[in-house]
C-alpha cells in the first residue's frame, strides 16, 4: 500500500474481495469520535485518493460500540 500520510488516519473498508489486498483498491473513511459520537465522513476510492459522495453517518457512542463488541 502506498505510504501517503492522508492514509494513516483512515480506515479501508470494502477492500477487494478477491485477492484482499489494499493495493488492488479499496474504499475508506475518516473515523472521528467526539464526546458522545462517532462520525464517518470523507469517503475515498483507493488508490487515487478519489472523493466518494457518501455520508457523513454519525453514530452514538454506546450503540457503536456495543454494535463493534457484538462483531
């Protein structure tokens, strides 16, 4: 995966479910928790660092983390 530094602070989601490697291209997001909330927003396609018109989505904090422990 490129080392570009917009990337350390985002998450993939939907990477390629063939070979499942990051370089083949993937989908990711800005995760932001403040307080009480939890926002996804900026969505990327990958590699390109191309803008994705999705969201934001926010979610309250017990509900997210509830949902991710279940997982």
């Amino acid at each position: 995966m490129k080392s570009e530094a917009y990337l350390y602070y985002r998450y993939p989601l939907f990477v390629c479910s063939w070979c499942r490697d990051e370089d083949c291209g993937f989908i990711s997001v800005f995760v932001e928790r403040k307080h009480n909330l939890v926002t996804w927003q900026d969505f990327r396609i990958e590699p390109g660092n191309r803008s994705l018109p999705l969201g934001p989505f926010t979610f309250e904090w017990e509900e997210y983390e509830r949902e991710l422990r279940s997982a």
